[in-house]
C-alpha cells in the first residue's frame, strides 16, 4: 500500500470541479480527482462499493449549491436541465458545463433508462460477445459506464484547456453511449479484431466462433494464452517445443495455417500440460513467446506486480472506515496519482486564474506532437490531438512498420487504419541511422508533445529516454503506454491485449456460467481505445500545468491498471458483480435479441406482462418492439445492435455519431465517429485523410524544421529519410514491368 500524494503537488492542482452526477458515470470526475482537482459532490456520500469506487478522492458538500460556489468552479459536472445554463454562463464566463446523461438530450432515447447492458446493446458491442450458437453474452463488471466515464473525463478537460487559452467557456452535451460506442471497442475506428479485419457490414450476424488465435491451454497449476502473431512469435514457438520436424513447413509461419492446424493445436496442447504457470511464463518469455497465466481478478490483485507498482492503497470514506481502492490510473514525473483522503480536504479558497486571448477553434490548435504509437493505443492517444487540431506527425519506419498497417493492400492501408489515423502526417524515419536520430533530436526541439507505447525500455536502448529528451526541451509533454506498466516484475512482458485480459482476470470472468471453457473475450479490443484516451487525460493535465509553470512532464499509462481501476468495486466487495438484473433474451426475428435490466417482481414489468413470462413476452416483439414497449413501462431495454445496424440508427443519425470519409487510396467509403461530445464552442474535427508510411516526410521537415531542399535530398539519398509506401508500390510495380517474359 501507498500514502498517496497531496492536492497540492498534481498537475490539476488549483482546479475546482462541481460533481452533480449519480451513478456510475460520477467515475468521470474521480479522473480529474486523483490528478490535482478539488471535487466537490454536492451529494451525500453512500456506503456502497460503486459509490465509493467512483468518488473515492472527491469533497462532500453538506451545504446547498449557490453562486458563490459557481463563480469559483472551474467545470461543473451535472444531468441535463438541472441547472440554468444562461446563469451558470453569466457567472463565469469561463466555465465548462458538461451535461452528462445515459443518451445525450433531444433525440429519440434521451427520455429512455440506461444499465450497462442496455449500452452494451446499442453499441454494437455485444453482438460479439458471446460464441456461435448461444446467446450473446453480457460482459462482466461495467465495462460500457465506465468506459464512457473514462472519455467524459478526457472531454471535460481538453474543453477545460481550450477555455484557458482562449478565455471562454462552453456547453457540452455528453452521452454515455456516445462514449461507450467509441471508447470500449468502436465497431468503426481502429478496431482491430473488433470487425475480425473485415468491413463491418460483411461480419456474420451470429457470435464469432470458437477459434484458435489467442488459445487457451491447460496446464499443470491451471492455463495459460499465448498470442503467436508475428512470425518471429512463431520461431520462438518452435525452439521452445524443440523444433518437431512436423511444424518446420514454411507455411507455419503464417497464422491461418496454424489455426486451421488440429495437430499442431494437440501438440501445444501436450506441450503445455504438465508445466506451470509461472515455468511457462518464465520460459516462453526467454523465447519471445507472448504468453500469460490465466489468473483469477483476485489473484492479479494480489500479484508481486500490483505491490511492487504500489497499485493499491487505502482510503478513509467520509463514514470513516478505511477501504482498499486503485491508486489510480496515472504516474506524472514517476508519482502515482491515486486518490486522497477526502477526510484530508477541504474546499479550496478562490484562485486567480489566468485566462489567454488565442484564437482557437480546437483545443490543441497549434500544437506539435510527435507519434511514436503504434496498434490501437497508439492510434487512439494521437488521434484525441490530432481530432483537436494538433499537427500530429507519425514516426514510421519501413523496417518496423505498425502492425495496424497489415492489409490486402501493398501500401498498408485499410478502412480501419484510415479511420484511426485520420488528421495525422507520415515521417519516415530511421532512428537506428545516426543522422535519423539528430534528426529526431531537431524535431523534440520543437516538439509541444511526444507520445509512445512501445515496450518498457525501448526509448531508452535508442537513447531517447525522458532525461535526454527533456534536457533538449525542458517545455516537453512525454506520455509513454504499456501493457503492465515500466516498473515491476512484469514490465518486460509482451503485452497485447489478450495477454493483458488473461493476467487481470477479465477472459476468466468472461464466460457462460455453464460452460468452464467458453472464454469469450478473443475478438474484443480492451482496454487499448480507453487506454489511449487516458494517456491524452494525462498529456491534457501536464498542458494545462505547462500554462502556470513552464515546465514538462511525463505520464505514464499501464493498460493492465486501467482494467483494475474500471473494476474498482471488486477490490471493495469481490462479490459485488457475480449477481446481475440484466438478461439477454431472444426476440422474433433472425437471431435477434433484448436485453432487459429489471427484477422479476418490479410492478412496472408484471403490469406490462399480464401473466406471461417475460422470455415468452419478448419472444412475441421484434427487438426494438420488446424495447420501446419496456422503455415506455420505465424498464431498461434496448435491442441488440450489431456494427453494420449502427449508421441508420435513429439515434445515431440524430446524434451525428458517425461521419462518412473518402480516402484517396481506398475503394469505397470510410466509417469513423464524428466527435467525442456535442460541444456548443468547438469545431468538430478535420476532415484529413490517413497518411501512408513517409507520405508527409519532406512536408513535415520544411515545415519544422525549415530544411533546404539539397538537405533533405541528401538525407533520402542515405536512407534516413525512408520512401513512402507509394514510392515502394511504384518500384515494385516497375520492376515486374520491365521484366515481363518476352511473348513466345
């Protein structure tokens, strides 16, 4: 356990934020909480485990909201109509007002209740939960509310900084399934797996089947996944089993053949099943194997990993008892940014702030940022500043190139990467060439923000660690992602976001109740797209202190406690989700199916059923009839979505959550979210295209650098600056050209 740090010494240290919000959405100011902010809650505290878990850190207000209050708050946080807009604008003018809310205000589901399941549903997400064959299978824990608190809680303050720049507030209109479309596992976006690499229109309308990507095997002590995706993964692989000569064919190098392989699954199957789980991590590591232990949520809490990160700490409630809670999601400077007591804080007494006079239309206008991501947490933390008007440069190269840039296409493009590096320009660079490196150097001279998730050291091995990077440019923003966190016994681990789901506890906590072996959360993508968005909650933070200090910083994101903080209550009450009022049940129709959250004896559901049973009621409806039917009666439910349903849905179309792009290297339309919020004084974001790898190289260098032309064509003549994937293309197309066989 860790005695957390005070208010004073956090980059959000000074900001005042008022907190109207019930539920679990309250979680969105926690954030804000744990980073500096003085929360007050205008609530009366609760003993129960989700109450506490998402107000651990806030200020409990016994006294009547008043204007005194108002002039001094910073954001006020509140459901829609709950305040007069006009007043709380003419009192500051400066203030950020977010009305939050479960469907956003003035569209068809805004008078509709929510429960996660309801927002599972409507999001598309769980109509890939689940296995072939059987119902869709309502994930565990809150996933979708919190998510969607973790995205307010990025939205709040980038509009919060934009405010300190330009001198004026604004109104933001914020919907939780907005969010938990985008921030859980975005049908449309960077999805990875979520659309299984094909367009959503063409996923089949039944639960992904039972498959062999990220195995599960049994061993000794219990099971363990690996996660074979690279085909050096796959040589590590085949030493390690001893090199059997029936797995040498070249084609085992492709992931197709050794899924479709029954053999080789029975061989590692054997090969696993009298080692344990702490022998195979340990070997399959020195192998270069991407393997975990499946551990139960319980035993990854109480792991050598989560002590030695100091994950956990203890809290005083407001009733006075002590209980064990996340220390946060953040490290700023190497300091955890957990809660503090609120029995130690008081409300704070008004500060001068000072406002700017830019002329902004986006929060990050103006500013520059280097992108070192890669896959979907990379993607998704530049793209949060790239969408707010940042010139975002993406550091690629042609020897390592992003995984997400694996396509049909030979240029490295796909709908999906399009839609996640939207706004962005390509350098191709080589970092290892040591004109590439000063390079580098030159551009963290001008840098305002530098972003990576590469695993834990590797900065440093190419001598670009914070120390260096920081002494270049003391003004410098670093946020850095990573599976497990750069500390601890398993910061050197491979840690895609399967392995991540098998040591937290999620795969083991995702499945049938009946079924032992039906783990299903192989096609999901989580926690990488909100592990993105708090790596941009951690850069906005340090922004916003740069404004009073002058100085840099970094944050640091381990995506393995983002799943543990989202999970908060269970660290208080480890019996708290196993008992759930929500059900999947089938409705008329081609598997079609609604969930209802409701307790069998609510007088509103027995009214509505008239004697039958509420399976055989659903059963007689179409999906959305059963709904609107329940809604009406003051029942949550919804229909369940699939991705390809998402663009005509009323609500969407309503809410404008999706926009539709035009790639000029791509065939067909681009699906993307439009915008995190409906903000009443900023632009929604650019309409540029995905780069290809090196697209923008000469661009960016005349641009920041302000390089001459016979410099630039020296460095492309010594490889430093890379071609781009046209260029490649091109040759390649060239040279098959010119030596076509002569016609006999």
């Amino acid at each position: 356990m860790t005695t957390p740090h005070s208010f004073t010494d956090r980059p959000l240290s000074g900001l005042y934020v008022i907190d109207l919000i019930d539920g679990p959405l309250a979680s969105a100011t926690r954030y804000l909480a744990e980073l500096g902010a003085h929360v007050a809650r205008f609530r009366p505290p609760s003993t129960a485990a989700d109450d506490i878990a998402a107000n651990a850190g806030k200020i409990f207000v016994s006294t009547p909201l008043d204007l005194d209050h108002i002039r001094q708050a910073d954001i006020i946080v509140a459901p829609p109509s709950s305040l007069d807009m006009a007043l709380m604008a003419h009192a500051k003018p400066s203030l950020i007002l977010m009305e939050i809310s479960p469907f956003g205000q003035n569209n068809s589901l805004s008078e509709w209740k929510a429960s996660d399941a309801v927002l599972h549903a409507l999001s598309g997400g769980l109509s890939r939960s689940g296995i072939r064959g059987r119902a869709p299978l309502l994930p565990p824990g809150q996933l979708a509310w919190q998510c969607a608190a973790s995205q307010a809680a990025y939205v709040m303050l980038a509009a919060h900084f934009k405010a300190l720049r330009c001198g004026t507030g604004e109104h933001i209109d914020y919907s939780a399934l907005d969010g938990a479309m985008q921030a859980l596992d975005p049908g449309y976006g960077i999805n990875g797996s979520a659309t299984m690499g094909r367009p959503a229109h063409l996923l089949s309308r039944d639960r992904p089947a039972i498959g062999t990507q990220y195995p599960i095997f049994d061993c000794a002590d219990g099971a363990v996944r690996i996660c074979l995706l690279a085909p050096r993964q796959w040589q590590g692989m085949f030493r390690w089993m001893g090199e059997p000569a029936a797995f040498a064919a070249p084609e085992f190098a492709k992931i197709s053949t050794r899924q479709q392989s029954t053999e080789l699954q029975s061989s590692l199957a054997t090969f696993f099943a009298s080692r344990r789980r702490a022998d195979l991590e340990t070997q399959g590591q020195a192998h270069g194997v991407p393997i975990s232990a499946m551990l139960s949520f319980s035993e990854f809490a109480a792991s050598d990993q989560i002590a030695q990160r100091q994950a956990l700490t203890t809290l005083t409630t407001p009733s006075g008892d002590q209980v064990i809670v996340p220390n946060g999601v953040l490290t700023i400077d190497g300091a955890r940014m957990g809660p503090v007591n609120a029995a130690a804080a008081a409300l704070p007494s008004p500060h001068p702030q000072s406002l700017g006079d830019e002329q902004v239309e986006r929060p990050f206008d103006g500013l520059k940022v280097l992108d070192l991501g890669v896959i979907v947490v990379g993607a998704e933390a530049g793209r949060m500043f790239s969408d707010g008007g940042a010139d975002v440069i993406k550091i690629e190269s042609t020897a390592f190139p992003d995984g997400s840039r694996q396509s049909y296409l030979p240029y490295g493009l796909s709908e999906s990467f399009a839609a996640g590096h939207r706004n962005k320009r390509s350098l191709g660079l080589d970092l290892r060439h040591e004109e590439g490196r000063a390079l580098f150097l030159d551009l963290v001279r001008h840098a305002d923000i530098l972003l990576s998730n590469f695993k834990p050291g590797t900065m440093d091995s190419l001598g670009l660690g914070p120390d260096t990077l920081l002494a270049i440019n003391p003004t410098l923003i670093m946020a850095d992602s990573s599976a497990f966190g750069p500390t601890g016994p398993w910061a050197k681990r491979l840690g895609y976001g399967p392995l991540v789901r098998a040591a937290t506890g999620l795969t083991m906590m995702w499945r049938y109740p009946d079924a032992a072996d039906s783990f299903s959360d192989a096609v999901t993508v989580y926690p990488d797209h909100v592990a993105g968005r708090i790596s941009a909650l951690g850069v906005t933070a340090l922004l916003i202190r740069r404004l009073r200090t002058r100085h840099g910083g970094t944050a640091s994101v381990s995506q393995a406690e983002v799943m543990l903080a989202q999970f908060a209550p269970m660290v208080i009450d480890p019996n708290i989700y196993p008992s759930t009022a929500s059900r999947v049940l089938p409705a008329a129709g081609d598997d079609d199916w609604c969930v209802v959250t409701a307790h069998p004896s609510d007088p509103a559901l027995t009214n509505l059923l008239a004697g039958q049973s509420l399976t055989d009621w659903v059963a007689q409806h179409s999906a959305m009839d059963a709904a609107t039917q329940l809604q009406a009666a003051g029942i949550a439910a919804a229909p369940m979505l699939r991705v390809c349903d998402l663009p005509n849905f009323t609500y969407a179309r309503a809410r404008g959550c999706y926009r539709v792009d035009h790639h000029p290297h791509l065939i067909g339309p681009i699906y993307s979210e439009r915008a995190t919020a409906q903000h009443s004084g900023t632009n929604p974001p650019d309409v540029r295209p995905a780069p290809l790898m090196g697209e923008h190289s000469e661009d960016v260098l005349r641009d920041w650098l302000h390089l001459s032309e016979d410099r630039i064509t020296k460095l492309k003549d010594l490889k430093v600056l890379q071609p781009t994937q046209r260029e490649i293309f091109e040759q390649i197309a060239s040279f098959t050209a010119s030596h076509k066989p002569s016609p006999p």
